[in-house]
C-alpha cells in the first residue's frame, strides 16, 4: 500500500487518506504559502529605486532666486542659485512696467513684485510680518524718475473673508 507522509505529526498514512488517523489533520485543506523574504527583499528594492528617482528629481529642480535693486546701475540683479552653481544677469530699470505691492501673496503675505516688459515677475521683497507699502511706493517713485515711460504702481489685496 502506497503512503504519504502528514505534514503536521510526521506519521506515514495511506496515501488515499483525508485525514490523518493520528493527529486528525485534514488533507484536504492546502497549506497557506508563506511569501518568504524575497517578496519583501523585492519591494525594497522597488521602493529604494523610486525614491532615488523622486529624490533626484527634487535636486534637479530645486533652486532659489533673489533679485536685489542697484540704484547706482539703475537695475535690478538677479541671481539664481542651483546645486550646480550661480548665475546672475541685470534687469535695467526700463525694462520694468509696473511695481505691485501685494496683500496677501504666494510665498509670503506682503509682497513687492516688478514686473518687466517680458512678463517677469521679481520679488524685489517680501515679508510675513511687517507691511512693505513704503518700500514699493519709494521703489515705483525712483524706478520711474530713472525711466523713459511710465511705471505703474498696482496695489492687489487678497482678502481671506472673501468680501
């Protein structure tokens, strides 16, 4: 007669058997797959990739720019910080529109934005706590004694209430 072994008490049964005579255990019912480490081995890995790919992503997009008015070369500077370096280039005073002041801004609530002929727009300064209305009233009054056209000053409040 032909036997197989039982998986729970080592006991050698009759192969046609459901259960075994000894501890009873059922033949019938399969045995749950235990997914092993390399299942999870795999997932790290997948996730180490993704993240390096995101984190690289970040570090290549990742940059600052700060624009500083020079009264003496009557322009604005601009310089651009990246993980690969700095570049900076001058913006003359004639290429300047308009001077927005804004309550109620993107990065912080007051804001003093040049905006140049090639819709650019220059954060001159830029405050959570202190107003900078004088700062863009005495920026648009010498940029535009210094231009051949007219600069206009924009005042833009976002008001939270919605009113």
């Amino acid at each position: 007669m032909e036997t197989k072994e039982c998986s729970s008490c080592l006991a050698d049964v009759p192969f046609t058997a459901l259960r075994c005579k000894h501890c009873f255990h059922d033949f019938s019912v399969q045995p749950r797959r235990n997914p092993g480490p390399m299942v999870l081995l795999w997932a790290l890995a997948a996730m180490s990739i993704i993240g390096a790919v995101v984190m690289g992503v970040i570090v290549q997009t990742s940059s600052t720019e700060k624009y500083a008015v020079d009264w003496t070369t009557e322009s604005v500077h601009s310089t651009k910080t990246t993980l690969t370096g700095s570049e900076t280039s001058s913006i003359p005073f004639d290429d300047i529109d308009k001077i927005e002041y804004i309550e109620g801004g993107d990065s912080k609530y007051y804001e003093v934005v040049a905006l140049t002929r090639r819709d650019q727009r220059l954060i001159l300064m830029a405050s959570d706590d202190q107003p900078l209305r004088s700062f863009a009233t005495q920026t648009h009054l010498a940029i535009n004694s210094r231009t051949s056209h007219d600069v206009e000053l924009i005042e833009t409040r976002d008001d939270p209430s919605g009113q």
